[in-house]
C-alpha cells in the first residue's frame, strides 16, 4: 500500500495513477502502458551511453589530427575504465537520493536530464575540459538512472502478477537493442564525420528516451513517487555537508596530484572496493539480522569477489578490445572497412541472439538446472577461455585477426555474461536479508565498479607488440578463480541456507 502523502509535506507530488489502476492495465501487448515508455527511454539511455562508450576511448588516443586529444594509449585506455566503474557506484547516490529524498520517479527524471546534458558538453566543449564536464555529468545521470528505472517497473506489478517477469524481460530487451544500435550510429558518424557529431548523435537519443518517458510520466502509479524512508528536513543540512566535504576532497586530491589521469581508475576501484567492505560489514553487524541471513549474505561475498573478476575482464570490450578492433583486427567486410567502434555492439547482439535461449533452458532444466556456485564458475571459465583465444593470433601482423573470430570470442563473453549477471541479480534478492534489500543490490552494482575500474588499470598493462602475458596472465587468472568457486560450490549453498 502505498504511504500517505501527508507523510511527506516537503514533496510536491506530480499527479498519478492509483497503483492498482496500473496494474490491471494491460495495453501494451497485456501489459501496463506506462511499460512502453519506460522501454523507450532504456532503449536510447543505453542507445547514448554505449554509443558514446563504444568511441570514447578512440577519442582520446587519436591524434589530434585526427580529431582526437592525443593521450597516452594506456591512459586513455584507463580513464574508460575508471567511468565504467564511477558509472556503477553512482548508483549507490542515485538509490540513497530515492529512498531518503525524492522518490524512483523524480530521481530518474532528473538523471535523464542530466545524461542529455554530459552528452551535450561532450558534443560542444573541446578539449579535456569537455571530456571531464562530460564524464562526470553522465556518469552521476547514469548512475541515477540505473538506480530507479528497475524499481518503477516493479511498481507496474504486483509481487505475485504472472507477467512480471515477462514485463522485465521486455524492458531489458530495450538494454540490448539501445546497446545494439548505440556503437552502430555513433561508430558511423565518428567514422565518416568526426568525434562530436558521434557524441551529438549520443544526446539526441538521450533526448528522445527523455521526450518518450515525458509523454508518459502521469501514468506511472503512485507509489513510484513514493520516499520510503525520508530524511528529516532537520538532517538535510547534514547530506548536504557530507556532499559539499566530498566534492572539495576530490578537488584537493587532484589539485595536488594525488588523484590524476594515470590513477584514476585505481581510485575508482578502491573508494568501490571500501564502500563495499563498508556495506558488508553494516550489514553482518546488525542485530536485525538473523543467524541465517549473516550466513546468507557471508556467501555473497564468493559471488561478489567473483562478480569483480569477471567484469575486470568483460568490460575491457570498451577499452583494450577497442584498441585491439582499431589496430589488430580486420574489420573489413566485403571490401568495405567497418568502424573501429563496432566491436562494442557484437556482445550486444550476441545477447539478444542467446538470452531466449538461455531463459528456455532454464525452464526446461527446471530444479535439474545448475546451481548458482557453478553457473558463477562457468561463466568464470568461460570468459577465461575466450581471453585464451586470443593467443593463436597474438604475433600476427597488424589488422590480421578475422573479425568473425573475435565475434566467436565475445560469444564466449556473452554465454558468461549470461550465467554470471542476470542470475546475480536474482541472487542478491534472495539472500539479502529483509532490513537490507536495496543494500544488496547496491553490493552486486559495487562488484560491478570494482571489476569496471580495475578492467581500466590492468588496460595499462597491455602492450600491443606483447600480447601473450596479457591474454595468459587474465584468462588463467579468471579460469582458476572459476575452478576454486565450482570447488567451494557444495560448502557455499550450506552457507546459503536453502538458497539455491
């Protein structure tokens, strides 16, 4: 049931359907209409952010001639890395500011603006200046906007409405095709006309997501206004404090170079890593929490550390693997040369391709399905596989790989994906304990982060004209780390206590 309003007097409230109204609508091919615009503005969210994604890196490392800013490959690579990472645990402030202060709805209308006008500075401001306006401003938009737009289409259903999950099947079907169609254009546009037409056409499809959710912001149900825990307007000047002394420590570690371009992505993946012992150690302190849910969450730990190893090798798709489509791949086809970008939209199709697959064989497996330890350890196995397919071409001459076999690798990436990051998503819900759901979910997006930024510190290590320690050193490191978590599967589900 939704909260009365007159429990939150410092909210003005945008006018709302009732939630059960919601809920029984079922226009959108049976489901509620308000889905449709949710879809549409996930679609070119994810349209504009991995479209600006998939050619940042190129940015800057090219030459200024070439329309770039120059930096240093490693570094470049590195600062891509480290946004990956700030984009995920922004998603910690996004679902902090929505649970204490203003609710899914207006943290996600507010994000989108946000993300519109980083792509806007990335498009008109040249220069570093521009990257650094641009970066910020859609990671924090990002990180809002992950942090809600799952939540409002919960509030579409009720807990036990058979459709829910066919309706998140729906909206994440707009994650891969916005991811999809996002590096296609703007690899384009980069290719044929330059860099900031590419992050112009970023915007605008930011733009549209952001006119479509408009068109259909009314119809959300109440409860996705709703503040479930709001701040004391007596303490607000205690956030507010809090946000002011953060932003004036970062500005003096950079202002002292203890933070800069070449440590970024060690900072990133160390401030994610605290805050997430800091998570975890809230968490089985509490005396809330019962025996069974301490031991629950003490597993978790496996999946996150897991979670971390597995996108520190994933991610890399929009850093080395960019430099390695740009310099090493052939990406010619049929006598026509393919943008350098595009290597970022092949998982994306890759995953629209298999996930039905994979979703129907889960049904048809059913209780015989692997359990969650050893879906972790394949995916592990998997992805530390496919680093190792990179080897038999690693002394090859320059633009030598066949693109169809780094499609086959990054098919590999994707069956990982598959097993490891849907399911871990699952998995956080069940074994959060029940004062601390949004707090586990928060947990699984920090092993993101971590594993984000740390795939932009080991990108400084990889050296073109020596790529077998690199492939070597990261696919057996992945493939042990999967080994040891299919070894411990058995203790780890006694942890789990009746979690499988």
């Amino acid at each position: 049931m939704t909260e009365p309003r007159s429990k939150q007097p410092h909210l003005k409230h945008l006018p709302a359907t009732d939630d059960a109204v919601v809920q029984q609508d079922r226009r959108f091919f049976g489901h509620p209409l308000p889905l449709s615009q949710l879809f549409g503005l996930e679609l070119w969210e994810r349209f504009s952010y991995y479209g600006m994604t998939g050619v940042l890196a190129i940015y800057l490392y090219s030459s200024i001639a070439d329309g770039g800013l120059a930096m240093d490959r490693p570094v470049a690579l590195a600062i891509v890395g480290a946004y990956g990472g700030a984009v995920f645990l922004a998603t910690i402030l996004g679902s902090w500011i929505a649970d204490r202060v203003l609710g899914s709805e207006r943290v996600l209308l507010y994000s989108a603006f946000i993300i519109m006008f980083g792509h806007i500075a990335l498009a008109l401001l040249t220069g570093f200046g521009g990257v650094a306006v641009g970066l910020v401003l859609i990671a924090l938009g990002s990180g809002g906007l992950k942090a809600t737009a799952s939540a409002i289409v919960g509030s579409l259903y009720t807990d036990n409405d058979p459709r829910r999950d066919a309706g998140f099947s729906i909206f994440y079907m707009g994650v891969n095709v916005g991811a999809l169609l996002g590096p296609f254009v703007t690899g384009l546009l980069q290719d044929t006309i330059g860099f900031h037409i590419a992050f112009g056409a970023a915007a605008v499809g930011m733009a549209l997501g952001l006119g479509i959710y408009l068109t259909g912001r009314k119809r959300l149900p109440e409860s996705a206004q709703l503040v479930p825990d709001p701040i004391a307007l007596n303490r607000v000047w205690l956030v507010v404090l809090a946000v002011l002394a953060g932003v004036c420590a970062i500005a003096l570690l950079w202002l002292t170079g203890a933070m800069n371009p070449d440590n970024l992505a060690w900072w990133t993946a160390g401030v994610s890593a605290l805050a997430a012992v800091v998570y975890f150690t809230v968490i089985l302190s509490n005396r809330r929490v019962s025996a069974d849910e301490k031991s629950r969450t003490r597993s978790f730990i496996a999946f996150f550390l897991a979670s971390v190893v597995f996108w520190a090798l994933y991610q890399q798709v929009f850093s080395v693997l960019t430099a390695y489509s740009d310099t090493r791949m052939n990406r010619t086809i049929l006598g026509w040369q393919a943008p350098v970008a595009w290597i970022a939209l092949i998982p994306a199709a890759w995953v629209i391709v298999l996930a039905p697959f994979a979703s129907l064989l889960w049904v048809k497996l059913g209780e015989r399905q692997p359990s969650t330890p050893v879906k972790f350890g394949l995916a592990l196995l998997s992805i530390g596989g496919a680093y190792l397919l990179f080897l038999p071409f690693s002394g090859a001459g320059p633009n030598a790989t066949p693109v169809l076999y780094v499609s086959f690798v990054l098919m590999l990436f994707v069956v990982g994906e598959l097993m490891l990051s849907p399911v871990g998503l699952s998995l956080a819900t069940k074994l959060s304990p029940k004062v601390f759901k949004a707090q586990m979910i928060a947990l699984f997006y920090l092993a993101s982060a971590v594993g984000t930024a740390l795939s932009g510190v080991f990108a400084e290590y990889y050296d073109e004209a020596n790529q077998v320690p690199y492939w070597t050193t990261l696919g057996l490191a992945s493939i042990a780390v999967g080994v040891v978590i299919l070894l411990i599967a058995k203790p780890l589900l006694a942890m789990m206590r009746g979690i499988r």
